[in-house]
C-alpha cells in the first residue's frame, strides 16, 4: 500500500476525506508536465471530475430552488462549474503547492494557473468518487463549494456578458477591449486591459490574465454605469 508523505496527509485532512487506497490522490495531482509510464497523469480523473461536479451542481440547484425554471438554472450552472470558480476553490485550499508539475510548468506559474487548478481540484473530486463513491464525491463538492451555491445568483452572468447585453440594449455596439500595459515576470504576468464603451466611458483593471483583467474591468464599468 502507497503511504503518503506528511503533506498529502494533512492535505487529506484538510479536503476531510482519507483514501482506502492513496494512488488516487497522488494520480489526481500529477500533471502530464511531469507524467511518465510509470506515473500516469491526472487527465482522465479530470474528465471524470468535471461529469461528477456537473451532476451533483445539477442536483444541488434543483434542490435550493425548486421552483427555478431551466432558464434561470442554467447560467447559475455554468457560473459554478466554470473554470474560475474551480480555480477559486483549489486555492482556498492551498491545491497549487500539492500539484507534482515539470519543470517547465513551475517555472511559468503553473500553480497558479486557473487552468492546471481547474482541472486539479476535478481530478481530486474524481479521486474521491473512484475511492469512495458517489456520496463522499458529493460531500466534497458540497462542502468546498459551501456559499457559492446559496449565493450564485449574483454571480450568474459574468461581467463581460452583462456589460456587452447592457451596451447592446442601448446602443448596439458592444465595449472594445484592448491590452494597455503588461508587466511583471514572464512566468507571472499582469495584464492591464481598458474597455471602452460607444459612449466614450473608459475603464482599466490588472489581472494574472487577460480573460480574469477583461472580467474585472468590465464588473468595474458596470458599477460605474449603476448596470
């Protein structure tokens, strides 16, 4: 039997789940940076990881509304499971420092990256259901996703499609986006992006991302307009 190191076991606690049998864990934080064949990479558990999380957010939200039509559940849906909100619960609990990455991807910030903490924290909701079954995978989500769930519905269109169905409501002409300023590190970029409205308003954010700057200052625009 595999035996985990002391930091997978406190990791193990943290996730409040210990595996019958650990290879999973350590399979669900190996990245095909650094895989072998003798160490296979955590891409399949992530596959499997995304189909759980669907399925019990599809279940979590009929059960917190029941009268909630289709068209109301869906983007509730897609804002849960999108790739930010996966990144944001992989780092509430520190799953970055636990990821077995190459070379390469330590070097260009891979523990930070939305991407690679995505798919992270689905091939550990995967581990968890090859382990234990469907139960302990529902737990897990449940209990990681916590508040978000209650409290999408404010978080149900991202800014970017907010402020776009705003400024075509009005005047047709969606905002333009354009990269102003990078800086920082090649292996830590901060991208700085100005959206600019028809109407002449401008707005800057700084982002790790183009797409989390794009995000940023379109939810700063929004607020300017009182949208």
């Amino acid at each position: 039997m595999i035996k985990l190191s002391t930091e997978l076991q406190q990791f193990t606690k943290k996730i409040n789940y210990i595996f019958k049998d650990p290879s999973f864990l350590i399979t669900a934080l190996t990245h095909s940076s650094i895989s072998s064949v003798t160490r296979s990479d955590n891409e399949r558990l992530e596959f499997l990881g995304d189909r759980v999380l669907g399925l019990v957010m599809a279940q979590a939200l009929l059960d917190d509304d029941p009268d909630a039509s289709e068209g109301q559940l869906a983007p509730r849906f897609n804002a849960l499971v999108r790739k930010e909100t996966c990144a944001d619960v992989a780092r509430d609990i520190n799953l970055g420092d636990m990821l077995k990455l190459g070379r390469s991807e330590m070097i260009s910030g891979g523990r930070r990256k939305d991407a690679l903490l995505g798919d992270g924290i689905e091939a550990v909701i995967a581990a968890v259901y090859r382990d234990g079954g469907f139960v302990a995978a529902q737990n897990l989500i449940l209990t990681l996703w916590g508040d978000r769930i209650a409290s999408v519905e404010a978080d149900a269109r991202d800014p970017k499609t907010a402020l776009q169905e705003w400024a075509q409501a009005r005047k047709g002409v969606p905002p333009k986006y354009v990269e102003v300023g990078r800086s920082g590190p090649d292996h830590a970029p901060l991208f700085e992006i100005e959206v600019q409205m028809h109407s002449g308003e401008k707005a800057k954010a700084k982002a790790g991302s183009k797409r989390q700057a794009e995000q940023a200052v379109a939810k700063l625009m929004l607020e300017r307009l009182g949208a």
